[in-house]
C-alpha cells in the first residue's frame, strides 16, 4: 500500500484554476487538465488525511467505463497519457501520471442526471414521505433497496454551499431546454443500462449514478468522471437483501467512523485514524479490481 496520499497538487509557476473537493483543475484554454487527488468528502466536509491511491483509482475507473460506453456518446477525454500533457506536468509525474485527464472544454449544463435503479438514499427519504422520487410517481409498498421497474431520471442542481438539490425532470428541461435535456437524459439512461448490465455480470449491482454532460461545437458531451464510488452506488450482489440500507463500495468507513466522533459538521472534521483509511481504500481498490478485471492502477 502506498504511505503517502496527493491531497493537493503543486506546480512552481501555476496554481489550479480550480480546487474542487477532490479535483485540482487547470485551464490550459482550450482544455482543461484534471486531476484527482487522494482528499476525501463527507458531509460535504473534506477530511484533512487522504486516502491513498484513491484519485489513481477514480481515474482509472473513469477511463474504463469512458471507453465501454464510448459507443453510446461522446466524451470529453483527450488523453491520459501523461507524454500529451504540457511539459509543465510531465515534469512532475509524481503528482500527475495516472491521475489525470486532458480533455476537452465544454459547456457544462447546470444540472446533474441522475439515474436510479434501485430505492435508496434521498430518493428512498422523499418515497417514504411522498410516494415520489423528484416529483415521479412510483409504486405503493415499495422498500428500502428495492429494484425499481424501469430506471428512472431524477435530476440534481447545486446550491452555492455544496449540496445536491433533487428537482424533477421538468424543471431542468426549463433550466437547459427541452431538447438537451431529453438528449443527455435519453444518453444517461443508456449508458447506465449499459453499465448495470456489465457490473452485474461482475457480481457488482449499480443502484444509481449521477453523471455530467455539456456541449462542444453543438454536440452533446458525456464529462467529468463516470461511474465511480464517489459518484454512484455500488453493492455487492451476493449480499443484497432489499428491505433495509446495503453494503457499499464507497466511503461508508469514513461516514461511520465520523458519527461517532460527536464532530458537530459544522466546522473542519477531524482527521480519519488509520484503520478507516486502510479499510476505504481497501473498498475503493476492490470496486476497481471487481468492475475493471483488472489488478493495477
């Protein structure tokens, strides 16, 4: 296991243009460089000690499902190999090599779509309350977990402090145009199908996802990451039982430990004790490893 987690990168002549909770952004004008880190969020809180090889394994997922939904529709990815980046960064492999996208600058819709395949987290909250997932109708009776009939697209937008906010699909449409926004959600649902499918003959269950799309010379973009632990749901599928929260390859470890620190969420988190970083990134590497086929990252 690698010792030290890459929390921030660092150049001599250029800072980020952007630092997201887990993303070092650079502006190269034309495109953009971006660079996954090993900082982790909870509570919309970034903990001060990172997870080690983390960004590596984000990355290294992003590409593999960026190439087996390549057929589906576009993305922005140029290239990953750190030989077509900037010299700038080629000098400083241990910050950038394996961790990094060039990709293309596009024009980012301010809605994320998000796509659900089974009830779980605030679309299970709001279903309790309302019947409802943003606003669609579903089946009386369902439980926690649950496969729905058909997957749904439930979209989100930010809030300037950070948080997801679930609106229902007509009110994006009003915020990007009906017609983008019946193309991205028709691509979303596609690639998702596509991917739940491949997962589940991996023993892998994908309840839900969220993706981003923009466009570029007038033409609908799949971009940022896809189909990672931090951006969707993955569970095992020899443990599901429908009917109560499941077992996930994610940062469960870190969200757990944090509730029972008495960490009020409203100021900087404390720092994650080893085991809980040993055993996130034990879940991280095995999502990567069951998903991808693959051993090395």
């Amino acid at each position: 296991m690698s010792t030290q987690a890459l929390c921030e990168t660092n150049l001599p002549n250029r800072a980020p243009s952007a630092r997201g909770k887990v993303r070092d952004i650079y502006d190269l004008g034309d495109t953009l460089l971006i660079v996954a880190t090993d900082r982790i969020s909870a509570f919309d809180w970034i903990n001060p000690v990172g997870i080690p090889d983390k960004g590596k394994i984000l990355t290294q997922m992003s590409l593999f499902w960026f190439d087996l939904v390549g057929d589906v529709v576009r993305n922005h990815l140029l290239s990953a190999d750190i030989a077509d980046f900037p010299r700038e960064f080629q000098d400083h492999p241990d910050q950038f090599e394996g961790r990094s996208m060039l990709v293309h600058k596009c024009e980012m819709f301010p809605v994320e779509f998000v796509i659900r395949g089974d009830l779980a987290g605030s679309g299970w909250k709001e279903y309790r309350q309302s019947g409802t997932v943003c606003g669609i109708q579903l089946p009386a009776g369902l439980r926690e977990s649950d496969r729905l009939e058909t997957p749904i697209f439930t979209p989100a937008t930010k809030a300037t402090d950070g948080h997801d906010i679930n609106i229902p699909p007509d009110q994006a449409a009003e915020i990007i145009g009906r017609n983008w926004a019946a193309a991205a959600s028709d691509a979303a649902l596609k690639v998702y199908s596509k991917a739940r499918e491949y997962a589940e003959k991996r023993g892998v269950i994908l309840c839900d996802t969220k993706f981003e799309f923009g466009t570029l010379d007038g033409e609908l973009v799949l971009a940022d990451e896809i189909l990672t632990p931090d951006s969707s749901r993955f569970w095992p599928a020899d443990q599901y039982a429908p009917g109560k929260g499941q077992p996930s390859y994610d940062k469960q470890f870190v969200r757990d430990w944090l509730e029972t620190t008495g960490w009020d969420k409203n100021s900087p988190p404390p720092p994650l004790p080893n085991d809980v970083v040993v055993k996130t990134r034990e879940k991280y590497v095995e999502a990567y490893r069951k998903l991808t086929g693959k051993r090395d990252f």
